[in-house]
C-alpha cells in the first residue's frame, strides 16, 4: 500500500561494492521480482528496503517520506525469509501472535483482536488446523505458510519475500506462484520479491527487475523484459536454453546490413537491418535465440558457423547442444535429434531475422536511431 | 560498518558487566601479583610492605625448595598425563563400537570426572593407609608386603598421580570417543572406494583426524596438573621430605602458612607465566581455522 | 567398462525397514544411468549395495557376470562421488586426488604425473596444495570427480554429486560430468531428484519409489507412457492434471462437464481394465475461449515461462494446468475451455497402473 | 519445552560399526568392565565406610560383610566438629546457587553480545575471556586475598560468589557461544521485523532457545563452584566457610573420626554424580571449550 522510489543507493561491505547509485521506482501494489545471479546484489537491496541493514549512501521513501531512519518495525514491513525463520520454541499460533505482541504495538490490539486476526490470516493461508502445532512438526510447505502468514498478520504496507518458492517440489511450486499473487492481491501490499530463477521471477513479476554486479539492467513489466531486453546479459539470462551472444562486426555488403563473424555474414534484414544501418562499421553483439540455429550437412552451402560440441543432453523432448565457435558459445535446441559426441565438429546455420543487436562495449541495446 | 546507535547500547549492556568483572578480578590481579612480588610483605610482621626490587625473584632462584618443587611437578605431570593419555586414547577404541551395554558402561565410568578433588584426596588416603588400607589388601592377596604408599618418596608420588589418573583418565577416553564419534563416516567410506585396508584407513585417516583431539586434551590436562594442589593437601601434605611438594603446594604454604606474600607474589608471576605459554598453544588450537573438520 | 546386474535384490534393515524390494535392473556396458525417485526412495541404498559400502539383504548384484555381493568395497574396483564430496578434511587436494593410486602402491613419479594430468583436465591445477576445506563447493566436487577418474574404475557411481551447488554450477558440472562419461567410455550409476538433471545426463533412467522399481526407460517414455500414476505425477513440469472418479460410457470418457471421445486403442483396453482416473500433460491441452466446447475452466494463474506460459486452472472436474503460448495468453480470472488431446489422454485403473501397459 | 537441534540431518548418515582398531567383543566388554570396577570402586569405599561402625572401618583384613548404621551421618550432620557440616553445606549451597546464576547470566549476555553485535575487538573479548579459563587458582590467590581483604569481605558469602562467578564465566561464555551461533540470525532478524529491540530479541527468543545450554552451563559451573577448596579456605574461615572448607579443616586429625569423615564425603560427592550422568556429552564441550565436539 505504498509507493517505494529508490534513489542514489550505495552501499559496500568492507572493499566490496555492492552497488553504487542504484535508482529503482515501485508504484503502490506492485509485485516486483528482483532477479539476478548470486551475489549481484538483489539480496541486499531487500535488507536496506526493510530496515535490516542500511545504505551507505542515497535514500529509499515510501509514498515521499524518507525512511532511512526508521527501523523495520516503524517502516511497516513484513519478511518471510528463505529458511522461513520460524521461532521453533512457539506453536504456529504462538508465532502468528509474536509480531502482535511485539513492545511497540502495546495496546494496539486486544487479545480479541489478536485472535480475529490470527484466525483470518490462518484461513487465509489455509493453516488453520495447524495452529496449535509446534514448528518441527510441520513440512517444508506448511513452515512456508506460516512464515507468510507471520510477515503478513500486522497487514504490512510492504511484504518482502526472500527466495520463497525456492526449496517446494514443483506441484507445490506452481501452486504457490498462484496463491503468492493472490495473497498479493488481497492484501493489497507492495510486495518485493527475490529469487535467481528466471521461471519464478517471469511467472510471478508485474514489474520484474534485473539486476547484475550491483546495477540494474532493466526494469520493466515480465513480456517486455523477457521480449525486449535492454541489456546483452539480459538477453542473454532469460530464456531456456538462453539465447546466444556472438561478437559480430556490422558492415555492409552490396548495400544490404550484414553482421560479420569470422568472416561469415549474417544478412540482417527489416528493423535489425535499420539498427545496423545506424552503427555501420561498429563492433556489436548479436543475440540469437536458440531456434535460431539449425545444424547443417556436412557440405551444405550458405553462411554457416563451424562449431565444436562442448555438452549436449536432452530437455523435454529436445535436444541441446552447446557449440563452441572459436571462443564463443553458442546454444542450439532441437526438437530433430541427431547423434553427436562431445567434440564433434558441427556445422550450424544462423538466421538472423530473430536477433537483437548491442553495442559491443557497453552491451545496451542498439536502436534504429 | 554502521550500526544504530540503539544496537550499540545494546551490545555495551550486554558485554560490559561482564568484562568489568573480569578486568576486576583477572586481570588486576595479576598486575597485582606482580606489585606484591616487587616487595617485601609478610603478614607476620608488624613491618609495612616495602619495596624490594628484583629481590624475590633472585632468592627464587637460589632457593631449592622451589628448584624442586618445579622438578615435582614436572614430574608429577609427565607421569600422569602420559598415563592418562595412553590409557584414555586406548580406552576410546575399546568404547567405539555399537555393542549393547557398552555405552552405559562408558557413562558409568564417567563418574569421577567430576567428583569433588578434596574427597578423592581424602578416599584415595583412605584406600593406601598403610594399616588397613584396601590397596594394602588387595597388595597382600598377591603375597607381598604391605607397601608404605603414603610415607615412601617414591611411592607417594605415584600414589598422587594414581588418584589423578583415577579421576581424569574417564574424561581424555571422552574427548577421544567423542573426536572419534564425530568423525564422519564418508571419510571411511571414501578410503574403503579408494581401495584403502582397514589398517591404512587407521594410520591415513583415522589418527590424523584425530590429532587436534589429543592435543586439545593434552594440553587442557597439562594445565590443570600443573595447578593441582587439593590431593597433595588431602594426601600427603607435600611430604615425605618434599618427594610430593608440587609448585602450587608451596606457593600455598608459603603464602598462607609463612605469611611470606611477597615471596609467594614472585612465585605466582612465574606460575602465571608457565601457564600462559601452555595456554597460547591452546588459543593457537581452537582458534585455528584448520582443525582438520 | 562393466555391465552390471540386479536380481531379486532386497534390503531390509535391522529395524525392518524394507529401504529396497525386489529390485531388478541391468545397466548396460557404457550405458549412463539415471536413478531419479524422491528421497527415502532406496535410490542411495541401491547405490550403495553396488558401492559395497551396504550389505545385500538378499539377491545377486553381478558385474560382467561375476557376483560381487560379498566382496569387501576396496576390491570390487568400483568409484565413486558422493553428495558431500567426502573429500579427507586433513589432506591438501593433490593427496585427495592420489589416495586411490598411494592404496595401489603406485611408484610416487607415476602418481604426480597422473594427478596432474587429471587436475588439468578438472581445472583444478591451481588448488593442488590447497586443503579442501579453503575451496568453493564446485571445486570440491571436481576435485572429488578427480579422485574418482584418476583410476580407470570398471564403473563410477555418483550419489546425487550436484545435490549442495548452485543451479548454475549444477548445469556446467552436469554437462562435465556427461563430457567425462564419454571420454572414458565408462559405465555409470547416478543418482538423483532432480528430472531436468537426470534427463539432461543419462541415457535411461530409473524411477523408484518406497524401495521399488517403477520404471526404465528414456524421458519420453517416462512422459509419454508412464507405466502408473506415480511416474505420471512424478515426471515432467509443469505437472500433469490429474482427474478422479471418472467414468467412462459409449467410448466417451466424462470430465466435469465435458465428454472425450476415446481413441480406439484407449477404448479397446478400458473394457479390459476400466480406468478411475485421467492424467492430461499440460502441452496436451488447448486453450479455446468460452464460447467453444470443451471443459469449462476458469483460468486462476497465468505463469509466463518464456514463450510458453502456464495456466493454473480451476474446473469442475478438479484444477488442471495447461500450456499456452506467449502470443495468446488467457488474462488471469478469465473463463475458458480446455480441450485434452484425445491421444494424450493417461488412464489409470484402481490399482494406479496404465491401463494401456497393465494390459501389455 | 521443545528442545531445538538446528544441526537435526546433519548427522543423519548411518554410522557403520566397523571399527579401526581391532578390539574383539570379548575384550571389549571385559576391558570396559575393568575400567567401571576401578572407577566406581573409590565410591564404594566412600560409601561403605560411611556406614560403618568404628571397629568394621579398621578391621583387618576389611570387612565387606557388616552391619549398615546411620549413626556416622547423624554425628556429621549435628556433631562432627562441634556444629556439624549443617552450616557449611548450607553455605555451599548459597554460594554455588548464587554464583552460577550469575555466571550464566552475566555469561549468556557478553556471548550474545560478542555473537550478534559488530564490537570493536570482539574476537579478542572471546580470547581473553577463554584464557582466563586456565589462570590458575593458585597463583591468583594471594592478590585477591589482598584485594578481598582491603575490600572488608574477607568470610563473606558475596567474595566467593564473586570469585566464583569470574572463574566460571569462561565455560559459560564459549559453551553458550556455541548454541547462540547456532540460532539461524533470521529468526531474530524476523523478530527485529516484527518490532522487537535488541534486548527484547535477547530476552524473549535467544535466551528460550539455548535453553539447553543454559541448563548445561548451570549444572557444569554449579559443579565447579561446588568443588572448589583452594580459594574458600583462603577466602573464608566460619561465617562463609564451605563443606571443602569444613572438610578440609579435620585433614590432619583423621586418624580417628573415618566415619563421620567419609558421611561427610558421601553428602559431597554423591549428589554431583547424578548431574554427572546427566551431563555426560556435554561434559566435554563444556570442559574443553568445544574443541571437541
């Protein structure tokens, strides 16, 4: 129930970095997925959000009003962590009540209204028959419920989940993306969420930021971030298998757009042949999407990479092949299996129409303008 | 490093009391001891404390009561922890098995550990007296003289040392049965795939893993025989003609029953320092990283 | 290179507990298996009989033909991975590496050259002095792999060797694992929960639960024609829909509101068999608007996975995930219907077996 | 309550019984019952003399055969020494309570303090606080008699509280140390969420769950305290005077009152061996300051 904006932050452990002038907007209600590899910074963002560690630099409000110096409590923010971090020495019910009775929420409530509220977050969450458990008896999914249930029983105006899906079974998994949202959605918070996998982030995220080495990359609803990335590592960390990233050399040959990779050109055709157009002569990275590529006989003609078969295995139904073409990856995934062994050489034909085009130094997109 | 100015009050409340008790009763004393050292102060004398200068120290080393009592309680150390450790690490092995019954035998065998040092003092006189003792008896049943444990140089030491190691030998088998126990399985179980036999397993695997154990245990012993002083008080009283008069035992009397406190200060600095260098190893062992787990 | 075999193999444990039953498997010579099962399945048991590092309850474990049960781990030339690495906590990584060869009593130049030869082919050359200890849990695990190969055993066993990393480390390690495989031509045992892990590796894979055998075959065999609801429910993501208490009448099955026609072959084993639930695959759905035939759904979750999206549904006949692509994407709370693929319908008897294969 | 084992499928692989040094079961069990026979035989004679009657105790050969009497414990309750050991054992009991529950207390807070709080030197606050573990009693005793006696609480239960409360604070703080590190720090980062302060997080979800080890430090410095000798009898002479004390007081007219002399023994000792069985494992985390596990 909150607008969070995010302004100039930086923080540092010692000599490490985190990130250094990290801006970010989150419009009230938003489910935002930070998304990004280990130790990018994605965790540490959550902590300085809820008050736990603070910012070295730069501030964070909600709704206008700076909160560097309230504490978690005062920021009205509730956590559900990654180990759940339950109090194993209370029932379910006594861990529902904690935050309730916590000193600075003295006659906040009367024991009646604990117990209305204990009962409609119980429901909510479907946990009511496990109230009077304690910890250790419940499974993985049940403690899940419960530490929601704690962050979400003081109705927070932010709800911070770290990694919160990660450790179900599947069937649990899907469920739970979908009941998430749908608390989401009741509650009516703001919610933040972590995590490193792309499927979570994508499925869950109305505003899914990417973050890496402590910047963020892209922020923007899933379907853009996923069908228009900002970044070459953003185009290159969502998908499954991801898309490619090959260094290329945009030129021209007889007036149409080509991009040049080992003296093999890629005819970029329509809006990737106008990107090129604009940067002639610059060196830039192609992104091609693993369908992209089609293995070729062995003495076909046309513009074909030459490739080594560093790994290949089989994913639902189709195979994967990773290519090494001198130094640079390359996925391949094909429903058409053929025998390969590591090693092999394979050649490969690359079509372009389907790519994206970054600059070479900095990875931002390039554009027709 | 930022930490609210609430989480800084906290940790003073916490930590404070504490450390102040600590400075006030460890540390100052032994700033103190060496005050008292550096002078001239007995009790019996109606004379105030005066300054001595390094004058306790020199006599220290002339004096052969103190020459031997260190030989003593080098002595006395070396035989039990030596005893202790052979037996205990043994012991240990013999303990490490699944067999039923044997851990409440290990249990029950724990039971001296923590029995009071005066009474085991005063049942182990009891049991060596000469007279009517049980060990005497026990001596006698194998057709042999009654034995003057108590009053014969030699034999009251070992007698010291045998009460010592009736006591501690439980707890070094505990340490090394629990070092032992802790010891992950996977690492067996890799040396078995690896091709290792049983006995290459012990020598490779299992006694290198062991060593910080063993020597955790040593020194832990070392240093608390260093300062035992209860069963020389219960049984021999430093005697006969000082065969027993272990470095604390006459440090106490000379304190407590010469009243020579400035003397006893010089004495105390040197015990200080003694077990300070022990005690480094130890810090050293615990606090590294690579202990082998 | 061995070829290793399975039969009537039981482990009973001494407090009763029956971890594995009746177990027959052949793996062949070369082959990469894949022991997938949830935990407390027997897979580890398994595994560990085979190791030696588990006495067999009953049965006969042959390798080339020869039975092992009953012979000491050391001799049965056997290597193996394990979950924590198990690596000697008081030895630098190079004397990790050469402890199987110093057991064989090999000639101490020997062992330097090949220890080196492996941690090159590892990536690990630089960690050679180093205690294990000081290394990331991707070194570790090389490093174990390394103690492994440095021999060339008749056959490897991995117990679940990605189990502690990281997802990204997880499929660069995998890929490794399976490069390695083909390089040494070695036969493998592998065990693992995770499906994705196990079908990117393995040539076959093994699913087992409660200490029984439910099925071999490849991952399209295993999603295609699932011997029984247990490997039905248990293979394959998103999960499949799983539908109770149906009943089928004039070829036609009923689901919730709506009727499927049954394909001949189906409609041929029902008489045989009569099924008592319906498993449909999500791709095995399309997603029509409400106004088509089909079961209503109302559609709860749309969960995007690139250019496909799962859509969580709730129907009268229970709730059912289906797939759609990018492009035609159902707005969450929307009313729909969905029509199963009449082929791809799954039908389970009361004994939970396919009624296609309870037949054959 | 729940007890709470953050380590619970740590240790979950089974452990094999195969053993690497090769001790048949024979021996086994014969060794290890040996080994109990010689460590509860010195409780034996404690016990069995204190329910002599005079002439049984210095019957030669010994008598395993007598008549049970009570009268030794009546004369070491009431008699014994003029008061009887009634007003020494109360004092122990005063000043074992009353120590430990300082030591756990002030102990508990400087090793949260030191776990959870970023404290300049903190690292060195541990060390100094385990090497006070070996200062030896001896050696500190003649400056803190000194001090206690500028102090005017020479015989007073508080001195020996205190003392007692700085010796055990070592053991409390790296036992407990221990289980605090053992806390996942998000459950009391859930808890700072939750609008909990530093202290209250201490008091209402730390504290509850190192519950065992709070019990655990109790009984082990309860222990200590109980069998301490060396300081109280510098320390104390009637008013304060502990049962060691008491008990030490008659070291050199035993020759004659074995009975009641033992009474006395049996009433110290035996109640700390339940405590012992009881404690067992821990005995040696506590006691070598978890370098064995």
């Amino acid at each position: 129930m909150v607008d969070i904006t995010i302004s100039g932050l930086s923080k540092s452990f010692g000599r490490v970095n985190v990130f250094d002038g990290l801006d970010l907007e989150v419009k009230d209600r938003t489910y935002v997925c930070l998304l990004g590899p280990s130790g990018c910074g994605k965790s540490t963002l959550m902590r300085i959000i809820s008050g736990l560690d603070s910012a070295d630099r730069g501030e964070i409000r909600f709704d206008g009003k700076n909160v560097d110096n309230l504490t978690c409590a005062q920021r009205d923010v509730g956590m559900a962590f990654q180990n759940y971090a339950l109090y194993p020495h209370l029932t379910v019910e006594g861990n529902l009540r904690f935050p309730l009775q916590a000193p600075m929420q003295k006659g906040r409530w009367t024991q009646q209204e604990m117990r209305a509220r204990i009962g409609e977050i119980a429901d909510l969450l479907q946990i009511t028959p496990l109230l009077h458990r304690t910890i250790n008896q419940l499974s993985g999914g049940q403690q899940q419920r419960v530490s929601l249930g704690r962050s979400l029983i003081r109705h927070p105006k932010v709800l911070l989940l770290d990694e919160p899906v990660t450790h179900l079974d599947a069937r649990l998994r899907y469920a739970m993306r979908s009941e998430l949202k749908r608390i989401h959605n009741v509650m009516e918070t703001t919610t933040i969420h972590v995590t490193h996998d792309q499927q979570e982030a994508l499925a869950m995220a109305d505003l899914l930021v990417i973050m890496r080495e402590g910047r963020i990359d892209q922020a923007a609803p899933a379907m853009e971030v996923y069908g228009d990335p900002a970044t070459s590592f953003v185009a290159s960390f969502l998908g499954d298998p991801p898309r490619s990233l090959l260094e290329v050399e945009l030129g021209e040959t007889s007036g149409a757009p080509v991009a040049r990779i080992n003296g093999v050109e890629l005819k970029l055709s329509g809006k990737l042949g106008a990107v090129a157009n604009a940067a002639p002569g610059r060196n830039a990275i192609l992104a091609l999407p693993a369908r992209a590529f089609t293995a070729a006989q062995a003495d076909e003609p046309g513009a074909v990479l030459d490739g080594t078969v560093r790994a290949h295995e089989m994913i639902e139904g189709a195979q994967r092949i990773v290519l090494d073409v001198s130094g640079q990856k390359v996925n391949l995934h094909s429903s058409a299996i053929r025998h390969v062994v590591i090693g092999d050489r394979l050649r490969v034909f690359a079509e372009a129409s389907d790519g994206m085009l970054f600059e070479g130094a900095t990875g931002l997109r390039l554009s027709a303008n | 490093m930022s930490q609210s100015r609430a989480a800084r009050r906290a940790a003073f409340i916490l930590i404070s009391p504490a450390v102040l008790l600590l400075l006030a009763l460890n540390v100052f004393p032994i700033g103190f001891a060496v005050f008292i050292s550096l002078r001239h102060w007995s009790l019996s004398i109606v004379n105030p404390p005066r300054f001595a200068g390094l004058f306790n120290y020199q006599e220290l080393t002339l004096d052969d009561r103190f020459i031997n009592s260190l030989s003593v309680s080098a002595t006395f150390v070396l035989i039990a922890i030596l005893a202790e450790l052979v037996l205990g690490f043994a012991l240990a092995f013999v303990f490490n098995s699944k067999l039923k019954g044997l851990d409440t035998l290990r249990k029950l065998s724990l039971l001296p550990v923590m029995a009071m040092p005066l009474v085991v003092g005063l049942v182990w006189f009891y049991m060596l007296n000469e007279n009517f003792g049980v060990i005497n008896w026990f001596v006698t049943l194998f057709g042999a003289e009654r034995l003057p444990f108590l009053t014969d140089s030699t034999l009251a030491m070992l007698s010291i040392a045998l009460a010592d190691i009736w006591q501690w030998t439980p707890f070094v088998t505990l340490v090394i049965f629990a070092a032992l126990q802790s010891l992950p399985e996977y690492v067996f179980e890799a040396g078995r795939m690896d091709g290792l036999t049983e006995r290459e397993i012990f020598w490779r695997i299992t006694l290198p893993l062991l060593r910080p154990a063993i020597v955790v245990v040593l020194i832990i012993r070392a240093i608390d025989a260093v300062r035992m002083i209860d069963l020389v008080f219960m049984m021999t009283k430093g005697g006969p003609g000082g065969a027993t008069e272990v470095l604390p035992w006459y440090l106490y009397t000379t304190g407590f029953q010469s009243f020579d406190l400035g003397y006893a200060g010089s004495m105390a600095v040197v015990m200080i320092i003694i077990v300070t260098l022990g005690a480094q190893v130890f810090v050293r062992q615990i606090a590294n990283p690579e202990k082998g787990r | 290179m061995a070829q290793v075999q399975l039969q009537d193999v039981h482990k009973i444990y001494p407090d009763g507990t029956k971890a594995v039953r009746a177990l027959n498997l052949e793996i062949q010579s070369g082959e990469f298996l894949c022991v997938l099962g949830p935990s407390g399945c027997g897979k580890s048991t398994t595994l560990r009989m085979i190791a030696g590092l588990e006495e067999v309850s009953s049965g006969i474990i042959e390798v080339d033909g020869q039975d092992i049960v009953g012979t000491p781990a050391r001799e049965r030339d056997i290597a193996m991975v394990f979950e924590n690495y198990a690596l000697y906590p008081h030895l630098n990584v190079f004397d990790n590496i050469a402890m199987p060869l110093v057991a064989r009593r090999t000639a101490k130049p020997e062992i330097r050259e090949r220890v080196e030869r492996i941690a090159g082919t590892m990536g690990i050359c630089e960690h050679l002095t180093k205690r294990p200890s000081k290394l990331s849990g991707g070194q570790r695990q090389r490093v174990s792999l390394a103690r492994a190969m440095i021999r060339s055993p008749k056959m490897f066993l991995m117990d679940e060797p990605l189990g502690h990393l990281e997802e990204y480390l997880r499929i660069e390690l995998r890929r490794e694992i399976r490069a390695l495989h083909e390089a040494t031509g070695g036969t493998t045992f592998y065990i693992t929960h995770d499906q994705e892990e196990a079908a990117a590796v393995s040539d076959r894979i093994a699913v087992m639960t409660d200490g029984v055998l439910q099925q071999v075959g490849t991952m399209a065999d295993l999603i295609d024609r699932p011997v029984n609801r247990f490997v039905a429910e248990f293979v394959g993501e998103p999960p499949i829909s799983m539908f109770n208490d149906v009943a089928v009448a004039n070829g036609q099955i009923r689901l919730g509101d709506y009727s499927v026609a049954l394909p001949p072959a189906l409609n041929r084993a029902v008489d045989a068999s009569p099924p008592v639930s319906v498993g449909v695959r999500p791709g095995k759905f399309s997603i029509d608007d409400a106004e088509a035939e089909g079961l209503s759904a109302i559609a709860q979750s749309v969960q995007l996975m690139g250019e496909w999206a799962a859509i969580l549904c709730d129907t009268p006949a229970g709730p059912a995930t289906a797939l759609a692509a990018k492009s035609e994407l159902p707005s969450e709370g929307a009313r729909v219907k969905l029509n199963p693929d009449p082929e791809g319908l799954l039908l389970f008897n009361k004994n939970g077996r396919n009624i296609v294969s309870a037949e054959v | 309550m729940t007890s709470v084992d953050f380590d619970a499928g740590a240790e979950a692989t089974p452990r094999s019984s195969k053993v690497v040094l090769g001790f048949s079961d024979y021996a086994r069990y014969l060794i290890a019952v040996v080994f109990v026979g010689f460590s509860l035989f010195p409780f034996y004679i404690v016990l069995s003399t204190s329910l002599k009657s005079e002439s049984d105790i210095f019957a030669w050969p010994p008598v395993w055969l007598f008549d049970v009497t009570w009268d030794n414990y009546f004369s070491a309750l009431f008699v014994f020494g003029g008061t009887g050991v009634l007003p020494f054992l109360i004092n122990s009991l005063i000043i074992t309570a009353l120590s430990t529950l300082l030591a756990v207390g002030l102990g508990s807070m400087v090793a949260y303090g030191l776990t959870r709080f970023r404290v300049v030197g903190g690292s060195h606050i541990f060390f100094f606080i385990l090497s006070t573990r070996f200062a030896p009693p001896v050696a500190f005793v003649v400056p803190i008699f000194l001090m206690i006696r500028e102090a005017g609480l020479l015989d007073t239960h508080l001195a020996l509280i205190l003392i007692y409360t700085s010796m055990n604070l070592s053991l409390v703080v790296w036992i407990i140390r221990g289980f605090f590190e053992a806390i996942p720090i998000e459950i009391e980062e859930a808890a700072q969420i939750d609008g909990y302060s530093r202290l209250q997080i201490f008091r209402k979800v730390a504290l509850p769950l190192v519950k065992p080890g709070l019990i655990t430090t109790s009984i082990l410095s309860a222990i200590l305290s109980w069998n301490e000798f060396l300081i109280a009898t510098v320390m104390t002479q009637n008013t304060a005077a502990t049962l060691p004390v008491y008990l030490a007081g008659f070291s050199g007219s035993m020759g004659l009152e074995w009975g009641p002399f033992m009474a006395v023994g049996a009433m110290a000792v035996l109640p700390i061996m339940i405590f012992t069985l009881v404690l067992q494992r821990h005995l040696v985390r506590g006691l070598t300051f978890g370098a064995v596990r």
